[in-house]
C-alpha cells in the first residue's frame, strides 16, 4: 500500500470513528493495566462482566493487594486461565506498590518487568494510558494489515514495526484502536464482510468478499490468527 492510500485509508476510518476507544471498560490507568492482563486469550466482553464489580471495590494496587489472591479470584473465576491472571495481578500490584508508588509507569521496559505483562500488553497500556504512539499487535491487527498490505509481516514484531514506519503522524494515537475495531467487526477472521467495507478499494486482499453471505475463497489467507 502506498503513502498516499495509507493516509487515506485512516482518514476513512478516522471520519467513520472520530474518537476510538479501547472496548474495556476502567475507570483509571491502574485498571486500565489490570483489564489488559486480564483480557490475554479472553474476550472484551468476557473481561468486563468480570470486572465491573471488581473495580467498584479496587481502585489502586494498595486495594488490589488487600484483596489478596482468593478474594481477586472470586471475581474472575469466569475468565479463562484465572489462576495464572489472579496470580500475577497481584504480583504486578505489589511492585507497583514497592517500586512506581503506586502508579503505572510510562516506560515500555518498566511494565514489560511486570509480571502477566508482554510488549503488546505494555503499549496497549502506553497508548490507553499515556498517549503513546504504539501499536499493539494482536490477531485483528495482525491479520489487518496483512490483508490490505498497510504492514506486512510474519510476526507481530514485524507488523508493528512496520506500522511504526507506515502510519501516518494525524493517525499514529488512534490507529491501534482504528485497526482493532475493524478487525473485529468487518475484516474478520474467517470471512471478512469486504461489502460494506469502508477501505475496500485500497485494500490489497484478493479474496474480497463482496455480496453478503458469500464466503471466501482463499482459507489459507487467514493466517495464525484464524480462530479469533
């Protein structure tokens, strides 16, 4: 995709969707890092249920902690893998506590020493929180820009490096949101719905999708992401 469909490819998006947001739900940046930890392998959806009586109770790490592991537990049995999550929520509270008082850091490397917390965790949390120009690669956008051709690559890295690159300066905040969104809701995994697609005609995919309830043609195209 070249510079001049790129800018315009977000100036659809941005017209469409002036200001996007993240589809968790906090109250501040501590929660903000919490429902990301918590969302790894979980829905949005599934995440929120879990935590709006959670974040009634707990607002900061030092409440966090004294929750304490069963009591955090109660309140995200229903997400997958709560054990671990539990675990390293209060881990992470606990430095958070001794070592940032109480705050979130606005530095990649100080979360990413957070346990439960990677790189796409991190600027998903920097971006939400401090807006940062980064870009959190999940599956949606990982399979994004590999279909339109915006940042090809064979890795998450990869992808964000090259968005990194190609995105340009009015869109570099909203463009993980951007991105995200439409991945979930109209370029989607098994048949993206290219009929109602608002960047259809800058996309490079060659299996669009053009009537509805038209199936594509081209499985292998999915990628690693093809269940989500």
């Amino acid at each position: 995709m070249k510079k001049d469909q790129i800018f315009e490819f977000f100036h659809r998006l941005a017209e469409a969707n002036p200001d996007p947001q993240t589809e968790l739900e906090y109250g501040n940046d501590y929660q903000l890092l919490v429902a990301v930890v918590l969302s790894a392998q979980s829905t949005d959806v599934g995440v929120n249920k879990a935590t709006r009586a959670l974040f009634r109770e707990v607002k900061t790490p030092a409440q966090m902690i004294a929750l304490g592991e069963d009591g955090l537990k109660q309140h995200i049995k229903t997400i997958g893998l709560f054990n671990a999550k539990a675990k390293n929520v209060i881990a992470l509270s606990e430095i958070l506590e001794r070592e940032h008082g109480g705050q979130v850091p606005a530095d990649r490397d100080a979360l990413t020493a957070l346990p439960g917390v990677g790189r796409k965790t991190a600027n998903v949390v920097l971006n939400g929180a401090h807006g940062a120009e980064t870009f959190a690669v999940d599956t949606h956008i990982f399979r994004v820009c590999n279909r339109t051709g915006l940042a090809r690559g064979k890795t998450p890295l990869a992808v964000e490096k090259g968005l990194e690159k190609n995105v340009p300066g009015p869109f570099r905040v909203g463009a993980h949101h951007w991105l995200i969104l439409h991945g979930r809701y109209i370029c989607k995994a098994r048949t993206p719905e290219c009929w109602r697609c608002p960047v259809v005609d800058l996309c490079g995919y060659k299996a669009k999708v053009m009537e509805r309830g038209a199936k594509s043609a081209k499985k292998k195209d999915m990628g690693p992401d093809a269940q989500a």
